[in-house]
C-alpha cells in the first residue's frame, strides 16, 4: 500500500507518495518511464474547490455557475480544445431493425446518423441492442469502439465497417475490416451478459468521428468546422474531442429511442477512449454515468505524478488527440492550470468510475485512483458519496460510491471482471 501526506495551504493540496515497488524502466522513443513511485516528485494540485480569482467555492450554486464552467474552459483551451458546437444538419436514418434478434434476448437496430447534408460523411453507424424482457425503458451503456461494430459480436446482420482503420486490428487487412474481424472483439464487451442484467448497450467505432491518424484524423467531423489544409488554431479540439462529440450525437438518437431511458445512460471507453469519455461527460452532462477503463495519461491519471506515461510522451506520440496548446506543458507539468481530478469532478454530482489494471503501469494506477480520490471535495459539496477509500483497494475489490473505484489484476485491457462491476455499480445508481 502507500502512504500520502496532505498539507493544506492556499495553493492546493501538497503530496509525496512513496512506497515499496519494483524498479524499472521503459525506454520508448528516446523516452525513459518513471516505474519507480520514489521518483515521483512532490507537486501541488490545483484545488477544484477554490476559483481563478482564489475565492473558496462554498456551495453548489457556486460550483454550478462560477468554478465549474472555469474548469471546464480550462480544459477546452490547455487540454482537450474547444468544445465543436451544435452539428450543422443531422438526421438518423435506421437501416436495420430485429425484435427477435440474439434468439429473441434483443431487439437490434443499426442507425446511420448523418451529418452533412450535401455528402455522406461523416457519418456515425451506431448498434444498438435493447432488452426484451424489462418493463419500461432500459438503462443502458454507450460504448465506443475500436475495430467496427461487428468486432462486438457474431450477430451475422451487423454492418461490417466500410471505414479507414489502424492497421493492427484482427481481421484487418489494408486498413479495411474483413469478415475476419466479425465478433474478434467479443471479450471487450459481454453483450448477452449486459441485456441479461436488463441494460440496453450501444456501441460505434471511433473511426467513424475521426481516423486515429495524424494525417486523416480531420476528415470525419472536423471537416465540418475546418478545413483539411486550413491551420488548426492552438485551442482547436484533436481527436478526442471529435470522438467525445460523436458520443454526444449517438445520445441524441437514443433520446429518441422509446426503449431506451436516455437520462440513465453510462458513457464508457477504454484507453485514449477512456479519456475520451471522461470528456464527453464532463461536456455532455446529459450522460447519466461516467466511466473511464484503463485511461492512463490525459485521462484519469494524474499529470503532475509524471509516473508511466507522460505529458511529453503523449504530444509527441498522438499529437493529434490533443489540442495544440497541451504541448506547451510537455515536462511542464506543474504549470498546467488544472490537473485530472478536477476532469473527474466534472462529472459530478452523477456517478463516475475510474478502473486500473496492476500490470498497466503505464496508465499509472496510482494516479488513476487518486483522481478519483481528489474529486471527492466536489462530491461531498454536491451532497453524493466520494469514493469511500483513501487507500487504493485490493485487486478484485471495488469500491463504490458515488465516485467508484477498482483495480483488478491483469493487462491494459476491459475485461468480463471490469464489466461485472461497472454493472454493480449501474445497479447501485441507475433506477428501473
């Protein structure tokens, strides 16, 4: 376990963690990974609770109209970009639609939300199974995806994915999904499992708002509000941003989805779609829950920690994800005006749950757990449950408040045991 010293004063929260661990080191690029928790050096979080103009948040009016709407800017403009506004034109066209599907578990429809009037992209091809057997509309989750729809599942009648992918993807063949990749990807999500326990689940590749590539990332939705050869400005949104607005078109159509209870909908990603649901819910306040699986730096973890995966390495790697300005904090971490918890605390006052891995070191677990510890000011303010811990938990055990928490033993990964407690949790705060 570790120990954390708190000491207040009008700057934040001063920390050191140590702790006994095992050294060493990832060399990557020319970049060397702090592994060892005695090189984390003592850094000063910004605290979530007290204003730019330093006066201390005392109420919830005073979060809702004054901190949080700061908080939020800062991160458009250092971070994540601005936030793209409301779609010029959209309309849902369902090009598919089974009431008996999955052996008559499901209903399935295949939606393509268009965006563009004049053309036919970008568009989002969004799956959709809903229960059969529940009274009234179904809780669900929305999930976005890394290989195509039909990665989710064997279901024959899911659309395979005409799209641009990264290369490495079973059933992959020249950046173009086969029938290979059909159900390759069922693992990830345990779709009978989820309707089983009578939630609805969505799911669209990311490709589909933005190719994951620096040189055709903004030929999907960006193109609707830049140009291809146009200059990005410095606070201009990247990839993530374009994937978290493409989870918020996806909810437009599930509000009109009878079956679905759209105020009670989990948005959730893994990895660099870990963070890009931490900020699609952070922006979007419309999602009912928040989870973030594995999401490391830029996501949940902590920057100021500079454990695993950092600032630096993240721009040089994915200098796409991220609005330009992030780069100036490259080794510059401690001049960031906000740091992850406070996304975190975005979320509040609904639930939000930030899960680890003990062998993703990477992703920092640490630090993803004392993000969602540090949000917990914002929490209690709002009146909800923190996370109910001050110690990183067990392997396998969750911990679950409003704020929720668990690191489970394994990869980098989402995993049937991750999707077991995110559904304990939903049980916890959804209503039927």
């Amino acid at each position: 376990m570790f120990e954390t010293v708190f000491h207040n004063n009008p700057g934040g929260i001063v920390m050191k963690s140590a702790g006994l661990v095992v050294i060493t080191a990832a060399l990557c690029l020319g970049f060397t990974a702090i592994y060892d928790e005695d090189e984390v050096p003592d850094y000063t979080l910004p605290d979530p609770l007290v204003t730019e103009d330093g006066e201390p948040v005392t109420d919830a009016e005073m979060w809702r109209d004054v901190r949080r709407p700061e908080i939020a800017a800062l991160f458009e403009e250092h971070v994540y970009g601005e936030w793209l506004p409301e779609p010029p034109y959209m309309r849902f066209q369902v090009v598919d639609e089974d009431p008996d599907a999955l052996d008559g578990l499901a209903t399935r429809r295949q939606v393509v939300i268009h965006l563009s009037e004049e053309r036919d992209r970008p568009a989002i091809e969004l799956l959709l199974y809903t229960p059969n057997d529940v009274d009234g509309p179904a809780p669900g989750f929305l999930y976005l995806a890394f290989w195509g729809n039909q990665t989710m599942h064997t279901d024959p009648a899911i659309r395979v994915s005409t799209r641009w992918m990264r290369g490495h993807g079973e059933g992959v063949e020249d950046n173009i999904a086969t029938l290979a990749s059909r159900g390759a990807r069922m693992e990830t999500v345990p779709v009978e499992t989820i309707l089983e326990r009578g939630y609805a689940i969505a799911t669209f590749y990311y490709g589909d708002a933005a190719p994951d590539d620096y040189d055709r990332y903004r030929r999907e939705i960006l193109s609707l509000f830049l140009d291809e050869d146009e200059e990005r400005p410095d606070d201009h949104t990247g990839a993530i941003g374009a994937w978290a607005w493409g989870l918020s078109r996806c909810l437009d159509y599930l509000e009109t989805v009878d079956a679905v209870d759209h105020e009670q909908v989990a948005v959730l990603g893994h990895s660099r779609l870990g963070k890009t649901a931490l900020w699609a819910g952070a922006m979007d306040e419309r999602f009912g829950m928040v989870i973030s699986n594995n999401s490391g730096c830029g996501g949940a973890a902590l920057s100021r920690r500079r454990f695993g995966e950092r600032v630096v390495r993240i721009n040089d790697s994915c200098p796409h994800w991220f609005c330009r300005n992030f780069r100036q904090y490259n080794e510059r971490e401690d001049e960031l005006p906000v740091d992850q918890h406070m996304l975190v605390a975005l979320a509040a006052p609904r639930p939000v749950y930030v899960a680890s891995a003990t062998e993703d070191r990477w992703a920092d677990p640490k630090g993803e757990f004392l993000a969602a510890y540090h949000a917990g000011p914002v929490y209690e303010l709002l009146g909800e449950e923190p996370l109910p811990v001050d110690e990183m938990p067990e392997p396998g055990v969750g911990a679950h408040g409003t704020a929720g928490y668990h690191i489970r033993e394994g990869s980098h990964a989402l995993t049937e045991m991750d999707w077991g407690m995110y559904l304990d949790f939903a049980d916890k705060h959804f209503t039927r």
